[in-house]
C-alpha cells in the first residue's frame, strides 16, 4: 500500500545548484508512524511496469532493466565531532545576511550547545531565538537527523557551508579558518515542530561542508533538542598507499587530498559535493587515476567507465557528465574517456573489461 506524505515541501537549494533540492518539513501535518503503516489514507500501490532482465532487452515498450549493483553500500556511520565558534541571540530567523560578531557571542552558553559532538538534549525557552555555528574541524558529507519535543509553533533550521564569506554578496571567502566579521551563506533544511514528543526530522539526501549553522526560534512553548546527529555518508575509499617527501609541505596536502577524493565519491565520482554532484569526464579522470594510486579498490572506477559508455550517442560521442537529465556534450571529454580506458588498462589490465568497452 501507499500513501503520500504530506507536509513535505521542496525548497530551492541555492547558493548549489546542481544538487537535489533542500526540504522543508512541517510537523503538524506530516503522517507520524507512516513507516510502520499507522495512520488512514493507504490505498493499493499500482504497478506501472515489472523489472525485467536482459532477456526481453529487444522487446518495444520502454523497460527499466534490472542489474546487479556494481557499488558496495555506502558508508553510513554516525559520527560526533565539531566545536561550536558562535553562539547568539539574533533578531530574526533570517541570519544569513548578518555578520558574526565577536561582541554578540554568548561565551556561557557555547557548552551548553555542544549537544553535536556530546550526544546531549538541550532546552530552549519559550520566546527565544539562538544562532549557533559549529565548526565540523573536517569536511563531512552527511544526513543530519534532529530530534525534538515540544516547542509547537517553533523553527529549527539546519545550514550547511564549506566556508564562510568576507562580504554580503559571497564572492570573498579568505581564510577559511576565520568566520568573525563574516557572513553565514550556506543551503540546509527546515523542520517545523508540532509540540509532540521525539519528533524525529530527516533529510531526503546527504548535506556537505565544514561548518554548520543551527537556528532555533520558539513562541509560546519551550523546545528541547533531544539529539542532533549527523550520519556520514561516502564510497568506503580509504588510503592504502604511503607517501613521503622530504619537502613536508607534500606531506601535508595529502591527507587534505585524500579527503576531499573521498568527499567527491558516491554512488559515482562528482564535481563536487556542495555545488554540483554530477559525474563530469574530465573531473572523473583524474579522481580515478588517484584512486589508483591510493587504493586496491577499483569498483568506482569501473563504474565510470561504464556509465560514460552507456551515455554514447547516435554521433558516437559521450555525454560530458552522466548520469544527468540534461544533455550535454563537450567534445574533447569524449577523448579524455577514450584516455580513461587507456589508464585502466596500464593501471589495472583485465584485457577483458578494456575490450568491452572499446
């Protein structure tokens, strides 16, 4: 049976714009226990079409082939990290164009609103609103979870940036170590509570940066925040490589290289996780000649050989990012694919998968 979800919307999720949209979830009319089969409106499903395999691949209509999966399961692991920089009281829900000041930081509460990292609830009065900015101290791709009692009429709002930015129109990010003086410009969700106890909100998909914002506002009823977690999310690549200079500035950059070939690397490569998440040629050839040189594991690899094949056209060409619902070819990206088959026959061999894709 199914039934649809009410008070869910979808909201635009700018300053991104390659990613999937950012939502809103209001708690007073979303289903609760749907996902046990509580609640009235359930009505049969309706099957469209039935999965097939290969074996009817030359009949008419239009199928959806199934396929064995080429990926492990993602990493799904919580984690409890992050320090929280900034802590105030601001004038309203809209905080992105007002700047962190140092003067408005209110250092007694800062502990208090460790709950991230500690795992503890906190309480908001009634009538109160909070600004709270966590630094993750790495970059993380993750779903964030919060869970709340109380708080009816309330709003919880959870942002995500890679960095924060020296002026109002985003285009100065500087030291990305600072956020005083700066602005807080980032995409996220929002959660609207109903006043029940351990309403659980989740996102559809995985969030991305290095800091955090969360903004609380209460009216007439105290909210408490009974958890806030973050679930990392990544294709499980990990360095299995060593590499040593004698200039130790190389020896730095690496772990800060590695990280960020982690962070583009899901169900396939990405441009990038923050802005763009879509599989272009010419990023994916160079994540994928690193991660041959970092790791035994070559199954993402092969599936963006694989995809960039499926996306030929009638011309021959391949698309320049697949999967993706817009078309789009830049011509000499077909070459650089022509060049991944070659780095993986020379990186890797297996005469075999080379030939099918020549």
């Amino acid at each position: 049976d199914t039934r649809r979800l009410e008070g869910v919307s979808f909201v635009d999720p700018t300053p991104a714009w390659g990613t999937g949209a950012n939502v809103e979830i209001d708690a007073a009319r979303f289903p609760w226990g749907f996902e046990k089969g509580e609640g009235d409106g359930w009505v049969p499903a309706t099957v469209l079409h039935e999965g097939r395999d290969a074996r009817v691949a030359n009949e008419v209509p239009p199928i959806h082939l199934l396929r064995p999966a080429l990926l492990p399961a993602m990493m799904e692991r919580e984690i409890r990290v992050g320090t929280v920089r900034f802590v105030s009281a601001p004038p309203s829900a809209d905080t992105q164009p007002v700047p962190i000041r140092g003067a408005d930081h209110l250092a007694s509460e800062a502990e208090r609103w460790n709950i991230l990292a500690t795992g503890a609830s906190i309480t908001i009065p009634a009538y109160t609103r909070r600004r709270v900015i966590i630094d993750l101290d790495d970059y993380y791709c993750a779903y964030p979870e919060v869970t709340v009692s109380g708080g009816r009429g309330g709003l919880v709002v959870l942002r995500w940036a890679e960095s924060l930015f020296e002026n109002v129109e985003k285009s100065v990010k500087g030291n990305r170590n600072e956020i005083d003086g700066k602005f807080f410009w980032g995409v996220g969700d929002t959660f609207r509570p109903d006043g029940g106890p351990g309403r659980r909100f989740e996102t559809l998909w995985w969030q991305a940066g290095r800091y955090l914002e969360l903004d609380v506002e209460t009216t007439d009823e105290s909210l408490t925040i009974d958890r806030l977690a973050l679930r990392e999310t990544r294709h499980p690549l990990e360095m299995e490589s060593r590499f040593q200079a004698d200039d130790d500035r190389f020896n730095r950059v690496i772990p800060i290289a590695v990280r960020g070939l982690q962070m583009c690397s899901h169900e396939t490569y990405m441009d990038c996780p923050y802005y763009e998440q879509l599989m272009y040629v010419g990023d994916t050839r160079l994540e994928v000649l690193t991660t041959y040189a970092i790791s035994r594991d070559d199954r993402l690899p092969r599936k963006a050989l694989r995809t960039f094949d499926s996306s030929r056209t009638l011309s021959g060409l391949t698309r320049s990012r697949y999967p993706s619902r817009v078309h789009q070819d830049i011509p000499p990206f077909s070459l650089w694919w022509v060049a991944m088959v070659h780095d993986f026959a020379g990186w890797r061999g297996d005469a075999a998968f080379v030939k099918s894709l020549l």
